[in-house]
C-alpha cells in the first residue's frame, strides 16, 4: 500500500472527508461507486473467499 503514493493520497482525503459530505460523494471521489451492485457482490465474495 505504501508504494501506492496514488491510493495513499485518495485515503487520506477520504479520512479528511469525515462527515462533512455523503458517503456515497465521498468515495465517488475516491473513483468508488458504491450505488453500483457489482461493488458490494465483489466485497461480498472477498470476504467469503477470506473465511471459507
């Protein structure tokens, strides 16, 4: 992660962000869709590939 500067600084602003805009504002910032159903199937399987 650290040799990503470009991910580094996408997070930092997202911490920054805080509460002062939507969730869904913020990380569409960050280049992150998170009304997009394909977005939550690929966090659902990562965690499923992690514990099963």
């Amino acid at each position: 992660v650290r040799e990503n500067r470009e991910f580094v600084e996408k997070f930092k602003k997202f911490l920054k962000a805080g509460s002062s805009k939507s969730p869904k504002d913020i990380f569409m910032d960050m280049g992150i869709d998170i009304t997009d159903r394909s977005f939550w199937e690929k966090g659902v399987e990562t965690i499923k590939d992690f514990y099963l």
